[in-house]
C-alpha cells in the first residue's frame, strides 16, 4: 500500500503522455482532434510538432449612440434675410482675406520661381557629393510650384465670386 500513489502516478503520467500524441486534423482553418469530424470533410493529418490554436478576437457589438439632429432651414427661416450693410461688410471681409491670401501666395510663387531658377537651382553643400539630393530638392521645387500655381488658380476663381467693393 506503500506504493499505491507511486503506481497512480505513473498511470496518470502514461494516460497524459499517450493523450500529447494524438492525431490532429486540419479542415480548412479549422484544427480537430476527433476523427470523425476529420472524416466528415476534407481534412489532412497534420505531421510534425504541437499545434496551437489561439482563438481571434472578436469586437463587442457596436453600441448604439444618440445623435442629435441636424437643424435644416426652413421655409420660415429661409424668408430672414441678413442687413445688407452686414453682407457689405461680410463680403469686404472675405475679398480682403482673399486678397491677403493672394499676395502670399503669388509672393511663395516668385520665391519658388527663383530657386528653382529655369530647372537648374544652385546645389547646397550636402547636393555636391550626393547628387540624388539635389535631383529630389529639384522634383520637390518643381511640385511645389504646381501646387501653389493650382492654389492661386483657387483663390482667383474665389475672389470672382466675392461681389467687389464700393
């Protein structure tokens, strides 16, 4: 009797280790250990090591939330007009921030203009050992003056929109 736990032991140790080795099928992205699962479909005995699978993670479902609702004008709303002192003084608002805006713009213009000098900019100090620098520098300037060329192009078509000043 001495010996009953010892010889317990062992039997649970030989039960797990004949349970390590079992067959493992694979059907499709799916992992079996039973095998009339894996004759059901078509699915292949996977050789080799220990597979594990770790279950995805799945979202909570999405919660619903309040939204408030959008205020729409109305027919009685729509017959408000504002002062026509104040739309004057709106509209001189917007052209002289457009005008602003214009005068930046065209003035980055010139800038870029003159350093990229007809394609061929001056080389900095760190271009003249490294000539793809200087080819990027130069691919930039050039989009950047096409950028800024489609942004004055923008603010012009905005500034025929404003009614002039009186």
């Amino acid at each position: 009797m001495k010996h009953f736990p010892l010889v317990v032991f062992a039997c649970l140790l030989a039960v797990v280790g004949t349970s390590a080795h079992a067959q493992i099928y694979r059907c499709g992205n799916e992992y079996t250990n039973t095998v009339s699962e894996a004759n059901k479909g078509q699915c292949k005995l996977v050789e080799g090591g220990n597979v594990t699978v770790v279950q995805g993670f799945r979202p909570p479902p999405p919660t619903v939330v309040a939204v408030q609702p959008v205020r729409v004008a109305t027919a009685s709303q729509a017959g408000t007009r504002v002062d026509s002192a104040q739309q004057r003084g709106r509209d001189s608002d917007a052209r002289l921030i457009l005008d602003s805006e214009l005068k930046k713009a065209e003035t980055r213009q010139a800038e870029l203009v003159r350093e990229f000098n007809a394609g061929e900019p001056d080389k900095r100090g760190d271009e003249a050992r490294n000539h793809q620098k200087y080819l990027d520098r130069v691919a930039e300037l050039k989009a950047s003056i096409a950028r800024n060329e489609s942004d004055i192009a923008g603010i012009r078509r905005e500034l025929s929109r404003v009614p002039a000043t009186k």
